[in-house]
C-alpha cells in the first residue's frame, strides 16, 4: 500500500509518519510537505531513510497530481494550523486550507484514489461551559476564526466531492492535540517552554475557556482505524473524554514542572475566543471499536514535558521569534 500523508513534517503528520511506520508494516510512506514556519524535517529524522519526502505545496496541481498518481490512499494533515496566526493575517489560510484541498481532491478524483481528510472539532464553534452538550456528527457548522472557517470550508468541499463525483473520502474531526514535536506556539509547548527558558507563562483572560485534549497517538491510532474499517462518505468524531479549563492545564505544568502555582501572567484575551469545545465520539467507539490509550492526563503532560526537557535542540531555535511575535500583542 503506498500512501501519501501531507504536512508530515508537523506536528500531528510527524508523529503519524512514526506511529504508521512503527505498527503498519504494509505501508510505504511519502510525505508532501512545504516546510512552512510549522515545518520541520528534524521531526522525521527518526524515520528519514524509511519514508520519501517531498518539499513542495500541496496547492501545487502539478506536483500533486503526479504524487496522488503513484498513491493508493492519501491522509491529508497539510494546513495553516493556528488560530492566533489566523487573526494576524488569514491569507495563507485561505491558500492552504482552502485552494489546497480542493487541489487534493481534484487528484484524488481523476486517479481513483482513497482519501482521508483531517479536520478540527472548531468547525462546530463553541459550546457554553454549563452546557451538558458535546459534539456530534450532527452539529451545525459554525466556525469563529479565519482558521477554523477555513477547516469548515475544506470538509464541505469534501463532502460535495463525495455527492458529486462519488470520491472514496471520509473525514475526522479531532479535539486538542498533546504531545511532542508540538510547535512552541500552542498552548501547552508554549507554558511548558516558557518555563524551561525562565520566563513566566501566559494565559489568555481569565483561563476558563475549555479544551478536549487527546494525547496526539490516540488521534493517530483513530485515524488509522478509519483506514481500515471507517465507512466512505462519512464523519467521524475524535475525542478522548479530556475536558480542561486553561487554568487547570496551566496549573497542572507548574505543578509538574516545581513552579508555585501563581507564576505565570494573566495576558490580552484572544479575540472571538471560543469558550469550550467538547468531543462525542460515540460513533468511532461503536463502530469502530476504537479506543484511547493515554486515558491519565496527567501522565501524557508529564511524559511530554519530559520530551521538551529532553529536546531543546528541537524547539530552542524557534523559541524566540514566537515569543517576540506573541509580546507584540500584548500576549
Ligand atoms: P502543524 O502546523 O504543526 O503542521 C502543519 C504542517 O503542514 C507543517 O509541516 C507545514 O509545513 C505543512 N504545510 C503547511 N502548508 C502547506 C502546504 N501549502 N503544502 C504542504 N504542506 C504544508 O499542524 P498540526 O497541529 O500538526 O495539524 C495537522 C492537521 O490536524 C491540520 O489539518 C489541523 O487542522 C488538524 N488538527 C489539529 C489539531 C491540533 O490540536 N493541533 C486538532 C484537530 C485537527
Ligand atoms: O499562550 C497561550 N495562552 C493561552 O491561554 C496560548 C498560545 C493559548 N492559550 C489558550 C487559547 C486556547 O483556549 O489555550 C487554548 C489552546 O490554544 P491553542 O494551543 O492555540 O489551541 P486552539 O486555539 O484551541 O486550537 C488547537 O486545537 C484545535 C489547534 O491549534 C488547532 O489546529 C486545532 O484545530
């Protein structure tokens, strides 16, 4: 089986490309990636003379025609990925997100090729924080953010590729990722390497905005079983039961990490920012059969504190110009 994965030199892609060479022999791998700020080839060194990678854009028809040409199954992860980024400047959101799904899809038409398309539970908006309700299939859509109307916008052209021209497509929509190789202007790599460089972290307003975190294994190992047994056509929900406030996140990384609990600032809110986000993942559980294995939080954080102490290499060199960026809004 050959098969495609864009943006695999992210975060979520990179630790896809492990976790597929590690348990799913029968894959060989190329990665389509732009290396963008986001990108970073280190992220598959461990695997570098067991995958072919490709520089180039997946907005680029050319190129992805040929690659979705000698592919059996494409796992689309390729994006402009960050809300804050979104607001400073939507632009390559739109490219990206937008006009390189469709160049995927495109592809993935002409050559008769299985594609899966990976999406955010944002596209939903956000839920009150007193209200039982999670996220189903069902949901409205109802994106807040450039980025994540952008992540809207890319799943309905999927599912109009699916009705129209009867593509072999399915979709998720994944909660908060963890875990390593996260770039350092995300949440938790943020805190966690504010505090391994002696600076205090930073929560936006007062911190009660609700996130569903999933370690980044557990979406990977849910992807993987909607390759093998996911029906085409549909959506399927991702989400590991992990509801936290920021505050309570934040605390927990200053417990971990031996720091009292009021070091950190309390910085400018975002914009528009969504209150709680929260997963059913019913479906993918029943039908499926999947289930998460990093079901301790807190174990997760520590392991992937652990991985940031031990890789500073890794993320030392963008650490300063994410925070000059971050302290030129107030935040
Ligand atoms: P990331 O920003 O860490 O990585 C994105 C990767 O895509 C980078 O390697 C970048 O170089 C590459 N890329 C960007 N533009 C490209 C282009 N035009 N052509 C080819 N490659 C390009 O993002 P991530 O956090 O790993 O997210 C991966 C996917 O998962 C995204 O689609 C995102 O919307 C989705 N997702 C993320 C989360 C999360 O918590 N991080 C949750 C749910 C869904
Ligand atoms: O310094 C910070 N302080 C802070 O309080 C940062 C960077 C964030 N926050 C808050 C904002 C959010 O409520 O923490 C929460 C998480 O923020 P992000 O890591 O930026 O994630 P979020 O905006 O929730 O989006 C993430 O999950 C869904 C990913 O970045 C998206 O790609 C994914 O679709």
């Amino acid at each position: 089986m050959r098969m495609l994965v864009t943006g695999g030199a992210g975060f979520i892609g990179a630790n896809f490309v492990h976790q597929t060479l590690r348990e799913h022999p029968e894959f060989s791998v190329v990665v389509l990636d732009a290396l963008t700020y986001a990108g970073n080839e280190a992220s598959l060194a461990p695997v570098r003379d067991d995958i072919e990678f490709v520089h180039g854009s997946v907005a680029d028809a050319e190129l992805v025609d040929r690659l979705v040409g000698r592919s059996d199954v494409v796992v689309h992860f390729a994006a402009e990925s960050h809300n804050d980024n979104s607001l400073r400047d939507p632009s390559p959101f739109l490219q990206t997100n937008i006009v390189g799904t469709f160049t995927l899809l495109e592809a993935v038409r002409k050559h008769g090729v299985r594609y899966h398309h990976i999406s955010t539970d944002e596209v939903y908006g956000d839920l009150e924080l007193d209200d039982p309700a999670k996220f189903t299939p069902e949901t409205p859509y109802n994106p807040s953010s450039p980025y994540s109307s952008t992540k809207a916008g890319s799943d309905l052209l999927v599912r109009a590729w699916v009705r129209s021209f009867g593509i072999h497509a399915t979709i998720s929509n994944c909660s908060n990722n963890y875990g390593p190789y996260q770039h350092v202007e995300k949440f938790i790599p943020r805190q966690v390497t504010n505090v391994l460089s002696g600076l205090r972290p930073k929560l936006y307003g007062a911190g009660e905005n609700v996130r569903d975190w999933i370690h980044v294994d557990d979406h990977n190992s849910a992807v993987h079983a909607i390759l093998d047994r996911g029906r085409s056509g549909e959506t399927y929900l991702i989400g590991a039961e992990g509801e936290k406030n920021n505050r309570e996140v934040l605390g927990l990384i200053l417990e971990l990490t031996g720091q009292p609990a009021d070091a950190f600032d309390s910085v400018t809110d975002r914009v528009g920012h969504d209150l709680r986000y929260a997963i059913d993942a019913t479906k993918l559980r029943t039908e499926l059969g999947w289930t998460p294995r990093y079901t301790d939080f807190r174990d997760g954080l520590a392991a992937t504190i652990d991985w940031y102490r031990a890789n500073e290499a890794w993320w030392r060199p963008l650490k300063d110009g994410v925070e000059a960026t971050y302290a030129a809004q107030g935040q």
